[in-house]
C-alpha cells in the first residue's frame, strides 16, 4: 500500500499545514519575483491566443501554460491563478517527499517527523513566495523517486513507466529533466549486470549518452545566452555547438589565466586546471551544505555513520546513485557556467534529507526509551530544527514601496504615456508596456541611455537607487536637470525616483 491510503491522518495534516504555509509567505512577501514576472507575460499572452508572444517572452513555455489553463478554466486573474499553482505544486513536492520516506521503509513516527522536518524545511519555505517552475520540477521529480524506490524493490514494470511520466513531466519544468530521464534508467539497470562485458558496454554506453547530454546542454545553455533561435542552431547545430564549446573554452582560458597570474608564481602555473577544479567542487560542497545547513547536513552524516539509511536495505545504493548524479549534474552545470545559484541545489537538498528522518527517529526512540546517554541530545535536536523553521518563515519583504510606485504612476501617468525603468516589479505594477527584450536593468544600462539622450524618448523615467549607492541619486538629478516629481523608499534608503521628463 502506499502513503496516502496508509497513513491520511498524515497526509492531510502536512498538506493543510503547507497550506498555511504558502499562504503567510505570500503574505508576508507578496512582490512578485523576476521570473515570476516573465511568467506573468507569457501567460497573460498564452491566455490571449498569443502563442507566438508567450513562446518569445519565455522560452520554457510549460508553466506558463500551466498558468494560463488555469486562468481560462477557473476564471482566475492569471497573477492569482500562478500563486494558486504554486500553493498546489508545493503540497504535491511534501506528499511526494513523505511518499519517498515511507518507500525506503519509515515506520509511523518517522513519517511524522519527516513531516515536521519537510515543513519546516528552511530552504523550501525560502521559496514559498516565489512564482518559479522548480516547485513544479521537484514534486514531479520526488513523485518519481517514489516510483524508482518501488521498481528498484519488486523490477516491476509498471513502476517503471510510471517513473518515466513523471521524469518525463519534469523535463517539461527544467532542462535538468532530461538528464533523469536518460541516464536514470542505466544506472537502475546496471544493477541486474553481472557479467563484466556486460557492466563495461553500460559504461560506455553512460559515458556516451553523458557526453550527448553536455552536449545538449551546452546549446540550450548557448541558445539561452546569445539570443539564437533554436530553427537557427537546428539549421547549423554542429556549427552551434563548436561556438557554444569555444565560448566555454574561453570562459574556463579566463579564469585560468587569472589564477595563474594572480595567484600562482611561474613554477606553479601548471597546476591551474587542478586549482580550478577544485575550487569548482568546493564551490558546490560548500553551496550545498550552506543551503542543507548544518544541522540538517549532520542529521544525514548520522544516518550515514549509524547504518540508517534505510530500513529498506535495497534502497541505499539507489540513494547513492541519485546523489552522485545530482552532485555530478551541478559540477557540470558550475563548469559551465562559473556561478551556482541556491535554488539549482534543492533537487540534491531534498535527496540528501531523505536521510534526515531517520536519523531523528533514531535518536527519539533512545530518548523516548531513555536509553541515550546524552538525554539532551533529541530535545536539543528538535528545538534547533524548530528554530530555523520559524525563522524561515520570517519572509516579511522590504520591496513594497516598489509597488507603491509602480501603482501611483499607473494612476497618475496618462495610459498612453512612455515609461523607461530598470526595475521588473515596477514595471510590472505600473501596468506599462515598458519591459525591454535582453535587458539588464541595471545602473551601467540605465547610465548608458542617458549619456545617449534616449531618455528624452520617454515621458516618465524611473530609475531605483540602493540605500549603498546614495550618492547616485544626485548624480541622476545632475545629468537630467531636473529632480523627481515622487520618491518611494523603504526604511532601509532603498529609492525608486521617477522623474517626468517633458
């Protein structure tokens, strides 16, 4: 049986409490994000009967047209109908998650405290707030954990296609998908090889589908960069490919040379790729155990040290083989691309504090038992993992001036009225058409038009000044002649100034 039919007093309780969850965060942090903009856009154009605009606005169309459905049917305005999804999304991503716990073997309590330990979860309650389409990626790729576990156990094959839907919807959220979708099966099959030929022709054959995959990744990832449709890299893919690899070529020759200069003396210079390699892998370690967290990352390397992962012996090597290839997938990825962003790391988060559960279900039994020797051990653990999840959903934002602004000018400025501003949420609230394709909205930009004269094209210009850089406001008054005609700030300094320009 599984967890939903099993234990719904559960279910129910942890789904209810997200609930709430998603509700106060949205609350507390009702200004939409960049991304979730973008997903406004396209939505609102797919809503329309303008597919064509949506696709060109966000080139990943899936959720919003998961937004737009959604408005059409229930009648939603479409910022409402994407906060609902989200609301949604999350919930599935908690059942998932404790459907996983129970596959590997959890016992009641243990379910409970994998409960508390997912809701309470600093990094996912981070994102509550956020319109993004990882919440849809995640719960569609912990569902197929849950099949994986089950096939893993029994070789059944319709547990195997109902992995393979779920990875395959996930693919449709991020690209990251694909390389689940691929590579998953070979390192589940492997297991059934015993014979050595037969182990090294699937090597081989994982080694070949992972080089089709970077790939792949590379001219998605050039695709995305250099503002290319994907008709013209399908017209001249190998031609695409050799740029899209030179381009990394030259980003890693970069850095190299820069280690090799700035840190390294002419004796050492040879040792600059290991150098950076690692320093790579610790940006990764570091970054994943930064948003896991220390005690959660301790939980773990518990379960890891006292031989309790999991009660379903079968399911460790599977958990080591999914960490390996989430970890091998963000060192790809940070290669690439030099940077690692938090949100990149959760599907690893989330695998990693499986584990987690157990750990704090072992370390209650001996408390419970009173057979700990530190009797303050389990108490002390609990009350740390309730400290960080109260403090997560501390979400309160400092960002609504920005739509205060947004909204005065959208009252005040006549609707025909041109605006120029180098802030999303601000435009997105002022409710004009003022977003610019492949732009940084950022100062360098904004200072750039101005030194062009193109500010004089607009009739309102609008333009956020961070309570670090005061001194920018004057140096805007300077070059335009003139002052604000209205200033919005938060408690912290941050400004945005708008300024008419006729």
């Amino acid at each position: 049986m599984g967890f939903i039919s099993e234990h719904r007093s559960i279910a129910v309780a942890a789904v209810l409490v997200s609930l709430v969850f998603s509700a106060w965060c949205i609350y507390a942090d009702p200004i939409v994000n960049n991304d979730g903009i973008r997903y406004f856009r396209a939505a609102s154009a797919f809503a329309s009967g303008e597919f064509g605009t949506g696709a060109a606005i966000y080139k990943w169309p899936f959720f919003s047209l998961m937004i737009a459905g959604l408005s059409k049917v229930s009648g939603l305005d479409v910022e409402f109908a994407a906060y609902f999804l989200n609301i949604v999304l999350t919930a599935l991503l908690l059942v998932a998650f404790l459907s996983v716990v129970h596959e590997l073997g959890a016992d009641r309590t243990t379910l409970i405290i994998a409960a508390i330990v997912i809701l309470l979860f600093p990094e996912l309650n981070k994102y509550r707030s956020y319109i993004i389409r990882d919440t849809g990626y995640l719960a569609l790729y912990m569902w197929s954990l849950v099949f994986l576990v089950r096939y893993w156990k029994t070789w059944r094959t319709d547990n195997f296609w109902k992995w393979f839907l779920c990875a395959g919807f996930a693919c449709l959220f991020r690209a990251e998908g694909l390389v689940f979708l691929t590579l998953v099966p070979m390192l589940v099959w492997m297991r059934r090889q015993v014979s050595p030929i037969q182990r090294f022709v699937h090597y081989l054959l994982l080694a070949a589908l992972g080089v089709a995959l970077f790939a792949g990744l590379s001219l998605w990832l050039f695709t995305s960069e250099s503002g290319l449709s994907h008709a013209d890299v399908a017209s001249r893919p190998l031609h695409a490919l050799n740029t899209a690899w030179q381009q990394m070529g030259t980003k890693l020759w970069l850095k190299l040379t820069a280690i090799e200069e700035e840190v390294l003396t002419e004796f050492s210079s040879d040792y600059s790729p290991v150098i950076l390699l690692v320093a790579l892998a610790v940006l990764v370690v570091l970054e994943v155990i930064r948003r896991l967290s220390i005690i959660y990352a301790l939980f773990v390397g518990h379960a890891v040290r006292a031989n309790l992962v999991f009660p379903e012996p079968d399911a460790r090597e599977l958990w080591y083989r999914l960490l390996a290839l989430n970890l091998v997938l963000l060192l790809a990825f940070t290669t690439v691309q030099l940077f690692l962003l938090g949100r990149y790391t959760m599907a690893l988060l989330l695998t990693l504090l499986l584990a987690a559960p157990f750990s704090l279900a072992y370390l209650y039994e001996r408390w419970r038992t009173h057979a700990a020797r530190k009797t303050w051990l389990f108490p002390a653990a609990g009350l740390l993992v309730l400290v960080l999840g109260v403090e997560s959903l501390d979400v309160y934002t400092d960002k609504l001036f920005l739509r205060d602004a947004g909204l005065w000018l959208r009252g005040n400025a006549p609707p025909a009225a041109t605006l120029y501003g180098d802030n999303q949420a601000f435009i997105y609230y002022s409710g004009k058409p003022a977003f610019r394709d492949r732009a940084r909205y950022d100062w360098a930009e904004t200072m750039s038009m101005i030194y062009r004269e193109d500010w004089r094209k607009y009739d309102y210009l609008a333009v956020s000044v961070s309570h670090k850089q005061t001194q920018r406001q004057a140096r805007i008054e300077k070059h335009l002649a003139r002052r604000p005609v209205k200033v919005f700030a938060n408690k912290k300094g941050d400004k945005i100034l708008i300024f008419k320009t006729s």
